[in-house]
C-alpha cells in the first residue's frame, strides 16, 4: 500500500484496534470520529504517537487542531503534509 490510500489504511487499522466503538461501528475515512464519541481528547494523544512513530513525522502544538484528527482522511492529509513537507493548510 503506498500513498494517500496506504496511510488511510494504517490510520484506519490502528483506530479499529485501539477504540472500540470503532470497530462496532462500521468507521468510513470521513466520518467524524470526534463528534461520534470513537475518539475524546485522550484518544488524540494515543493518535499522535501512533502518526509520530508509524510514519516518522513530529505533530507540533500548531498541529494539534481538532480539524487534523477528525477523520482518518484528515489524519491522512496531515500524515502527507507532514512527509512532503508542506506547510500546514491555514498557513497558505
């Protein structure tokens, strides 16, 4: 698996197994795992390691917006931002 779909992937497989509301309901890439209740607010630390050692990138305080751990597709953006390089989106 390689790109935006193999890093979905990985997200995806990690909030399966970490959360279990995850795996009783059946999480898409866009729902909203905040509002859902899958994922509080320690649940995004456990998140941040896993995007940290998993992809080996560094999630700084500026990142910590509620909008990068939303969803798995936005996880992923920031998995690919990060990667590539690329300033985060409010900073265009």
């Amino acid at each position: 698996m390689n790109g935006a779909d193999g890093i979905d992937a990985r997200i995806l497989a990690f909030v399966q197994e970490r959360f279990p509301f995850a795996r009783q309901r059946r999480v898409a890439r866009e729902d909203s795992l905040l509002e859902s209740g899958i994922v509080d607010s320690l649940g995004v630390l456990e998140l941040v390691e896993f995007l940290e050692r998993t992809f080996g990138i560094s999630v700084t305080e500026e990142d910590l917006l509620p909008e990068n751990f939303d969803s798995i597709r936005r996880m992923a953006d920031l998995v690919g931002r990060k990667v590539a390089g690329r300033p985060p989106a409010g900073d265009v």
